[in-house]
C-alpha cells in the first residue's frame, strides 16, 4: 500500500502534505516525497525510510509553494531508494505523478517510450505514467486532465494516480482504477488523498472517486469524468 495527498487551498502547503501523509502512515511504507510548485516552478524533496527522514530534508532544504502533492511510498517494482521515491519525473520535469498500485504492463511502456527518447531514471513501473502524461500532452498544448484520459486505457494494472504540473497553475489531477481515492471539499480548499484520515482535520465533505473516473481539481472545484 502507499499514501497520497494533495493540496489546493490557502493554507501552507508543506505541513498539510506532511500531516496528511502523517495519518496515512497505518499503509506502510519505506519512503516518502512531495512536489509543490511555487510561482511556475516545480520542486521536490524525497527520502528512503519514515515519514521523519522526509522532515529531516525540508528541515534542512526549506520548501514553499501554491499547490503539491506528496505520498509515501510501498515499493513493487525497484528498491525503496530515494530515487526511486515518488514523485515521478517527465523529462522536461514539468510533470510529477505519484502512484498506489502497479503498472503490469510498464516494461512494454518503457521500451517504446526509450525508443521515442524519452529518459528514465528510476527503476519504477510509476515512472513510465509521467512520461506518458508528457507524450500525450503535444509539446504542453493539451491540459493534462485530456492527457490523464489517454493515457488511462493504454495502462494495465491498478492504481490510484494523482499529478501536477508547473505550467498549468492550481490544477490537480487524479484517477482511479483499483486503490482508493477520496476527494475532501474544504472552504476555497480541495484534498485529495489514499484516505479519510489524511482529510478530517481538515473537511467532513468528501466522496470517493468511482473506477475509471479523472477528477480535475481546481481552485474553483472539482470535475469528474467517467472515461471507463
Ligand atoms: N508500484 C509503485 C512503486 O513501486 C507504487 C507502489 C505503491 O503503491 O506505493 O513505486
């Protein structure tokens, strides 16, 4: 299992990712990161081990930002190395997904998607998901909600996916297809996250995604579509 959170709203956003992955941490897990983007830039800090290992690298490396997403890690396929800690790279590093499940058919994404240049760097099956998001949004002319319903059919597996990118502000995307997503409506704020907890402190107003759905979080609400 792993943990996911995302934030869209007015609070700090480094302690509501951290405190949201601090209720999560029942799922288990080996190693932990966040991406928030700040003014149009996308940052990151990751670490192999707890939740405190994490803290350790924000307390010695500070970061700020709009918007992020952050998960805790439960390694399937790859070491639980902070490289390979989540979240995932594009190659331009624009895009950041983090990813619940497994991707069965990652090995074939791979292969085609070295052959078309792309660059992989960690060991993961999570990985081949940003690179995906990157191809099918054309050079960053497609919103990456449209990218999201394309890549979805041509992944085999399950997972729960929620990404981001620096050059479409205040925007979070997510999908189902397996592990569980809860969606947390708050006061001009939005959550995302694996489940309840990681929400209560903050909203009680919350539903789960449906298999096959994208949800595109914004800072005026939230849109499903049902692309199954
Ligand atoms: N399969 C992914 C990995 O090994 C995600 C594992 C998880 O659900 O945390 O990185």
């Amino acid at each position: 299992m792993c943990g996911i959170v995302g934030y869209i709203g007015n609070k700090r956003v480094v302690p509501v990712l951290v405190e949201g992955l601090r209720k999560l941490e029942y799922r288990g897990y080996d190693s932990a990161g966040i991406a928030v983007v700040e003014n149009g830039e996308l940052k990151i800090r990751r670490s192999a081990g707890k939740l405190r290992d994490l803290e350790e690298v924000l307390r010695t490396s500070p970061l700020d930002g709009q918007f992020g997403i952050g998960h805790t890690r439960w390694a399937t396929h790859g070491r639980p190395t902070e490289e390979n800690a989540h979240p995932h790279r594009d190659c331009k590093g624009r895009i950041v997904v983090v990813h619940n499940g497994t991707i069965d058919n990652y090995l074939d994404l791979k292969t085609r998607l070295i052959a078309a240049g792309h660059r992989f760097v960690t060991e993961t099956d999570t990985e081949v998901i940003a690179h995906l998001l990157e191809e099918n949004r054309a050079g960053e002319g497609v919103p990456l909600e449209d990218a999201l319903r394309k890549v979805m059919p041509q992944l085999k597996g399950i997972f729960a996916l929620v990404a981001l990118t620096s050059s479409e502000a205040f925007k979070i995307v997510a999908a189902r297809q397996g592990p569980p997503l809860v969606i947390g409506l708050g006061d001009k704020e939005y959550f995302v996250a694996s489940d309840i907890p990681a929400l209560l402190e903050h909203t009680r107003d919350m539903f789960f995604l449906d298999d096959g759905e994208v949800a595109t979080v914004t800072q005026s609400g939230v849109k499903i579509v049902d692309v199954s």
